[in-house]
C-alpha cells in the first residue's frame, strides 16, 4: 500500500492529495492519512511545495466536509435508510449521534482528527439532522486545520521513515495513547518549572 500511495503522489502530485482527501471525507475507502504523510515527506525532499501540499489536502477535506453536509441535508431520511441497510456504517452513524449528544459541536472538531472514523458520519449526521450549517463549517475547519498539520507535518519531519510513522497513527489506541502522554508530560513539565519558579523567588 505504501509504496502505491509514494506511486500516486510522484506521478499526480498535490492533484491526487485533493482528491483523495476529498473522497475521504465522503467515507469511501482511501488512504487519505497514509498519502498526507507521503505528500509531506515528497515536501521535505523538495520535490513538492510544502504549501501546495497543506492546501491542496485542507481545501479537499472542508469540501468533502460540506459536500458530504449538503447531500445529506438534501437525501434526508432516503441517507439515514441506506445507512441502516449496512451494519457497519449504521454503527458509525449511531457513533457519531451519541458523540454529538456528549460533546455537542466540539465533536465535529474532534471526528476531523481525533476520532477520523466517525468524520464522514458525523457530516451525515449533522446534515440529516439540519445541524446550524455555520457552526459545522467552522467546527469542521478547525479540525481539518489540525488533522491537516498533523499528518502533513510529521511526513515532512520523519520523511525518512514514513511507513513507521504510518504504522503507529494506525493504531488508533496507540495515537491517543501517545498524544495522552505528550500531554501528560507537557503538563508536568509546566508545573515542574513553575515550582522551580517560586523556589528560587522564595
């Protein structure tokens, strides 16, 4: 898979990183995170513009953010019926209405990045269920802000060792766990430099 998605990207550039994001968002079945840590990395070699590449992916992601809004809202309950006809989407889609319940609009920011799965569900949802249209645009990009930067940005620090950068955001319990201990320690690091703070001013 990996070195189809390297194939992909020197053949079609920052082209293919639109369209792929684009899709993703739709909930079809492609590579989306894998080709941002590709794309990132032809960047860091020079062979793209790091720019051109972080626009190309968010400018796909917010449209299939609200493409797939809009063709809900439009289909209505005709979507939510489909969706109940496949056991694996229909769970999705119960995932994110009872993310929206706890969270309220956050959950959109966070289904971008965070939680990725539920993203093009949580776009249904919000569509079939006539969620405040700006208030979804401007949750949605602020999550595709971060999800953006985040895959594009580590292809392009670890462009030499990509597919293991790849295999550890893959596991999804391994991401959060890592990105609960880079918060844990930033946190005691803070506190620990505050307390050396006061010591010395005592």
């Amino acid at each position: 898979m990996t070195e189809t998605v390297f194939a992909l990207v020197a053949d079609y550039g920052v082209t293919i990183v639109f369209c792929v994001t684009f899709l993703s968002c739709l909930a079809l079945p492609v590579p989306s995170s894998l080709l941002m840590l590709a794309s990132g990395g032809f960047a860091a070699t020079g062979d793209l513009s790091l720019s051109a590449v972080g626009l190309s992916a968010f400018s796909g992601a917010v449209l299939g953010d609200n493409s797939g809004y809009w063709v809900a809202r439009k289909l209505g309950t005709r979507l939510d019926d489909w969706l109940a006809k496949h056991p694996k989407r229909a769970a999705l889609r119960a995932r994110s209405a009872t993310f929206m319940d706890k969270r309220g609009g956050s959950s959109i920011f966070l289904s971008c990045w965070l939680v990725a799965p539920l993203g093009p569900y949580m776009n249904y949802f919000c569509g079939v269920t006539k969620f405040t249209w700006l208030r979804f645009a401007l949750w949605g990009v602020a999550g595709e802000i971060v999800w953006v930067s985040l895959y594009v940005g580590l292809g392009y620090s670890f462009a030499d060792n990509i597919t293991s950068v790849a295999s550890v955001l893959g596991n999804a319990s391994g991401f959060i766990t890592a990105l609960a201990v880079v918060i844990g320690l930033g946190w005691w690091l803070v506190r620990a430099s505050k307390k050396r703070h006061t010591t010395f001013s005592a």
